[in-house]
C-alpha cells in the first residue's frame, strides 16, 4: 500500500510524474471528471484548516468522488472513547483514501500502520508534502525547469514547510538555503538536512543553512517564507519570537538582493507586518495565491496517484 507521508516516500521520478499530471488536472480538468467517480475520501483534521479542507474538498468533487470532513472534537476519538487504530480500521472499510491534519507525526505513522487504503500527510509538525508539491508546480509555472532554480526560505527553520522544502528541493535538483536564527529551537532538524544533502548529492541540487539573511537571499529565483507561530506555538511566545525572527522578516530591502525576477511565496496563512511586509506580499513578485490555488491540482494529482497504485481506481 502506499501512503504520501513525506516526499521522500516517492522517487524523484514519481515525484515529476505526479507533478505532470497536476498539470494536467490543471490545463484539461474535463477529462478528468469522473476519475474519481463513486470514491470516498475522508477527512480528519485536527489542526484549524481552510486551503487543505477546501482543496480537497472541491478536488474530490470535481473528480466525481465525494469527501467527508470528520470533526475530532464532536467524535469518539476526540473523546477519547475509541482509539486511532479501531478509528483508521473502520474507517478502512467505508472510504477508498485518508487525509490527516494532525499535531504529531508520529499519530500519522500509527493511521498508516492500521490503514487498509492510502492516507495522505495534509500536515503534521514534522512535514508537509501536500504545500510542496503545490509550491514546486507554482515554481515551475513562473520560472520553467526546476533543476538549478535557487529558493532562499527566511524565518523558522525548524518546521514542517521548512523541513519538506529541503527534501523536495534536493529531490528535483534545486538549491536552497534556508537563513534562520541559530540553535536548535530555530534550526532544521538535523535528520532532515542529512537527508537533503544526500539527495542533493544525487540531483546536483545544493543546500545551505545559514544565520545570514541577505547571504541566503543572493540572487535567489524564489524567496519563500512561513509563519513565525505555528499552530503548535503558544500564544505566550509571540514577542519573543519576534524578536528573533524579525531580522529575517522579508522586505523590499531583501527582495532587492535576489533575481531581480524573484518570485515571493509564503503558503499562508500571512500575517502583514511580520514574516513579510504587506508591500512585498501584496506586490507585483509575489504568487501566494497562485499556491494557494495549486494546492487543489497537485493534490488531485496525488489523490489519483494512490487511487491508481491501490487499485481503488475508478475502472
């Protein structure tokens, strides 16, 4: 069975593949109106949602298939009344695919375990393969060829964009430098830059980790950042954090170090006077909300692709 836990559970070239197929989904979505047809996918979310429920949501329809949003608060697991396991397993029997939104990865590997159909990382604290996918057909739109582009990511290295940013760039033959503050808090998790330097080293991409924000945005084509309070952040720590990601807020000073054709992403949530400047995410060089539409396509793409190697497709 396969899942879609991070990026790295495909090859680069299934990755590609998939990635042309979201093209596809994108330039002729006619044809692909029944791929879908009378499939379920069901939806558990723990984490606050808005383009991962929706996108899915609006995919699987498009596709003739149906989705079912499954709210953890009002349910027996969230009451603690049943466990994920007994959950996942039943839940098997109904629906021909799973996507989660949960707080730890480690719950996401335990649903895989038990699951008897396909499930899909919408997010968890440790990856986010879903908004990368989405951000590398954005890229590829804007700038052409992956391979060789440059992504500068600013702010906090130590999270789930970050962390699949890494992987996915160095699968496909990018560069990316991430400048973040120093120290464990900030920083990637180690086990994760191990991994995108051995996949660089294979595609030819490069990775870089440094505490210098005008270094990691040199002639960057991409200039990426995230929010600076993840959900799993508490409230209390706002002001600090701020003092120590402010120096790695994306301005125009910072755009102006880049490709002077530097494209701006952020998968948003944004927040204005923080990560970025309302100048540069609201100006002429910033695509969000073409991310925010690419989640739809490249996760069809995805949804399709473990329908198919399931065998749950639609015949």
């Amino acid at each position: 069975m396969e899942h879609l836990a991070s990026l790295t559970d495909w090859s680069p070239d299934t990755l590609m593949s998939v990635l042309n197929r979201a093209q596809e989904l994108k330039s002729t979505p006619d044809l692909f109106s029944g791929a879908a047809a009378r499939k379920v996918l069901f939806m558990i979310f723990e984490k606050p949602s808005l383009r991962t429920r929706v996108s899915f949501e609006t995919g699987m329809v498009r596709m003739g298939g149906h989705a079912i949003n499954y709210d953890v608060s009002t349910s027996p697991l969230g009451a603690g009344k049943e466990s994920l396991s007994d959950t996942i397993k039943v839940v098997s029997r109904y629906a021909d695919l799973i996507v989660a939104r949960l707080y730890k990865h480690s719950d996401l590997v335990e649903m895989i375990e038990h699951a008897g159909v396909p499930v899909i990382n919408g997010l968890t604290d440790y990856s986010h393969p879903c908004q990368i996918m989405a951000d590398l057909l954005t890229i590829r739109e804007h700038k052409g060829d992956l391979a060789g582009r440059t992504l500068c990511f600013l702010g906090d290295g130590n999270n789930n964009v970050t962390h699949s940013l890494l992987l996915g760039c160095a699968m496909v033959g990018m560069n990316i430098r991430v400048g973040c503050p120093q120290g464990e808090a900030f920083e990637p998790l180690s086990e994760v830059v191990r991994k995108a330097y051995a996949l660089a080293d294979i595609s030819g991409g490069s990775c870089q980790i440094t505490a210098n924000a005008k270094d990691a945005a040199a002639h960057a084509d991409i200039v990426y950042t995230d929010s600076w309070m993840s959900y799993h952040i508490d409230p209390s720590e706002l002001d600090g954090r701020v003092k120590q990601f402010m120096p790695y807020q994306v301005t125009q000073e910072i755009m102006a170090v880049a490709d002077p054709e530097a494209i701006f992403m952020n998968c948003l949530p944004a927040a204005r006077g923080y990560e970025q400047t309302a100048e540069v995410i609201d100006g002429p060089q910033s695509v969000v909300f073409d991310q925010a539409e690419n989640r739809l396509h490249a996760q069809n793409a995805i949804m399709l692709r473990l329908l198919e190697t399931s065998g749950h497709a639609y015949a």
